[in-house]
C-alpha cells in the first residue's frame, strides 16, 4: 500500500475573475511550504457561485497557474461537480441537530444576537437558508505566521443559502475532508473564517488541519489587492518576473540570475530554500 503524503495542502481560487499579485503570492506561498515538507500540493476551484463568477476565469487561471509552474499533483477538483458531497456533509449535520432553516438578514440575526432565535423554525414560508449552531463556540489555535488566535464565533455561519447555493463555508470544509487536507496556506483575508471552519470539521468527524494565513498584498489605496477592486491581472508573458517579485514579498533575496530562470527553476530554487520564519507578516505594497 502507497502511504498519503504527511503533508497535503492546496490552492483554491475562486474563478471571480483572472489571479492577480495577491494570488500568486498565495499560489506560491502554499507550494513552497507543501513541497518544502514533502507534500502534495492540490488545485481546487471553488465555482460554487455562478452568479459571482467570470466568464472564462477559471480557465483563464488555470493556463496562469500552468505558465507559473504552479502544477496541481492531482488532478484539478471542481467544486460545480462535487455538490452531491455537499448535500451529504448537510444531511450528517442535520442527524447531529446542527443545523436549522433560518429566513433571517444579516441585520435581524444579528440583533437576534447572532444565534438561533425562538421564532427561525416556526416561519417555513418562502425559502430558508440553513445555518450552523455555534452557540458559545470560541476556538483558539496557533497560526503558522499570525500566531496564537482566539475567535468568537458571534454568528451561525449560513451552509447553505436562500437561494440553495451551497456556502464557502460548507463547501471548503467538506473538500478538506475528503482530499485529506493537512495545511491551510492561503491570504490573511480568511483568518476570521478559520474559528468556523474548525468548528465545522469537528462536526463532521474530522480533525482541522494546521492553518497559516499569509500576509497581503495591498493597492496604493491602502486596500488588499482583490478582484472586486480589479487589481490588474497577472501578465503571462512574463511568469519568471512575476515568481521572483512574489518570491520578494514572501521574504526572499533572489540572485539576480535567478531573473532569466525558468518557472520550474524559479520554484526549485526557493523550495530548496524555503523558511517560514522569513516570511514579512506585514500586509504591504508589492516592491519592484
Ligand atoms: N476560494 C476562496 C477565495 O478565492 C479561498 C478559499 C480558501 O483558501 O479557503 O477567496
């Protein structure tokens, strides 16, 4: 029998449009500490979403990874064609009384005081969502880079939504599980999920894994480079320059040979090289 890798980790973009800087350094982040530990690294994408999703993106991001050196060990995971995983993870939670249909807005849960209110079972008209009961759960861990965390979980988290669109929430979790995730690289943007998340991979029967958010790359305004803000897409043309500007951010003082390096170089040499204590946690501009 062939041993699972002691160390899986993974990239999961969603495919609301092209990767940027950020995502790259993310993308590159998360290889280097699963290839630097022996590990597998996994591309998921989470197009989980039609309405907020790009024409093309997905694709488009897919050919950047692939131009980046950035290659998946296993095959690409899609979250569109997962969804009977999904609906299972709901049916498990359901049987534990986990969940429960809620109409409410963001507003009245919130006055409700972010957890179930007396009145969420009895209103079955018009579509619910479902929420996860998370009354007094408060998870503290120790993040790879942004340390010792502790988080309140102040509102049932919604796993599936009115519109019966399942949530990240669910949908990040239950793919965790079952592709034996065992790191979490990804954007300092999601710490405040990671508090959910673990609560809901202790629901399902699962152990979380170690989790590491990485910091930011921010605009000249001050705001984290996104593809809301239309932070400019990455140029294809040119991966070599685009690894070792992100290999700068992440904490590398890259030789100047290492410019005229190919991609699969380019990673070799900083996975050979990789220290997660180099790591800058300040959220910052990118520098030429
Ligand atoms: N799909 C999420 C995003 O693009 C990331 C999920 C994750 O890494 O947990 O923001």
């Amino acid at each position: 029998m062939i041993n699972a890798p002691s160390y899986i980790g993974r990239f999961a973009p969603s495919p609301t449009g092209p990767l940027h800087f950020g995502s790259l350094v993310c993308a590159v982040g998360s290889y280097l500490d699963a290839v630097a530990h022996g590990g597998h690294w996994l591309v998921r994408m989470e197009d989980l979403d039609p309405p907020r999703e790009m024409p093309g993106a997905a694709e488009r991001i897919l050919h950047a990874l692939d131009t980046h050196g950035l290659h998946s060990h296993t095959p690409v995971a899609w979250q569109s064609r997962r969804q009977q995983l999904y609906a299972d993870a709901l049916d498990q939670l359901a049987e534990a009384d986990l969940i429960y249909p809620c109409q409410c807005t963001r507003d009245q849960i919130r006055k409700a005081g972010g957890h179930r209110r007396s009145d969420c079972q009895q209103n079955t008209e018009g579509n619910s969502a479902l929420r996860f009961c998370c009354e007094g759960a408060i998870e503290s861990f120790e993040d790879i880079w942004q340390g010792s965390q502790r988080q309140d979980i102040r509102e049932d988290p919604i796993l599936k939504r009115r519109d019966g669109l399942f949530a990240y929430q669910l949908a990040v979790v239950v793919d965790d599980i079952a592709q034996g995730v065992t790191h979490v690289v990804r954007g300092a943007d999601l710490l405040d999920c990671t508090g959910v998340q673990m609560q809901l991979f202790r629901a399902l029967g699962a152990t979380p894994p170690q989790f590491g958010h990485l910091p930011l790359v921010m605009n000249e305004g001050g705001q984290k480079l996104s593809k809301q803000n239309h932070a400019t897409p990455l140029d294809d043309q040119h991966p070599s320059e685009n690894l070792v500007q992100a290999l700068g951010f992440l904490g590398f003082h890259c030789p100047q040979s290492l410019h005229t390096e190919s991609p699969h170089g380019i990673l070799s040499w900083a996975s050979a090289r990789w220290q997660r204590h180099q790591v800058d946690l300040r959220n910052r501009l990118l520098s030429k």
